[in-house]
C-alpha cells in the first residue's frame, strides 16, 4: 500500500505533526509512505494539519481507498484501524 502525507504550512501548530508520520512508519513498516503530490498514485492520503483550522490545500490529493484530515494527534487511532481494516483487503 502506498500512503501519502500531506502536511499543512505549520503555521499554529498545536502537536508535532511529525510524529504522525513517525508512527505510520513505525505501525506500517511493510508499507511505502510517500509525500503526497496531486496526481500521484496513491491508495490512501493523510493530510496533517497542526489546528482545527485545516487550511492545507488537500486539491488533487486523493487515494483509491480514500483521504484522512488530522487536526489533532488523538485522531491517529482512528486513522490507524482504517488502514488495517485497508491492509486486510
């Protein structure tokens, strides 16, 4: 599966966006996470935004199996059982 990352500008960050990326790595060893560009081919796009403002430009950034928005790092357990429930396919 290839996972893209999409991180907003960082202008209000309020938790260390990096550390999504880290842990995708780290749960996903097998799988390869790459930076999201329009037009890519992609199976899933995580955008990380650092608020609840969400202002990153997601046009053009989609996956076959879909797009997660992060705006907080309390959501990675629910982007985590999404793509094992994607892995199991």
């Amino acid at each position: 599966m290839k996972i893209g990352i999409k991180y907003c500008g960082g202008c209000n960050p309020r938790y260390d966006r990096t550390n999504i990326a880290q842990r995708l790595r780290e749960d996903f060893p097998g799988e390869e996470i790459v930076s999201a560009a329009p037009g890519l081919d992609m199976d899933y796009v995580v955008v990380v935004c650092g608020c609840k403002s969400a202002c990153a430009l997601v046009d053009g950034l989609t996956g076959k199996y879909g797009r997660t928005i992060l705006t907080e790092s309390d959501a990675y357990d629910g982007l985590l059982k999404t793509l094992e429930q994607l892995q199991r396919r």
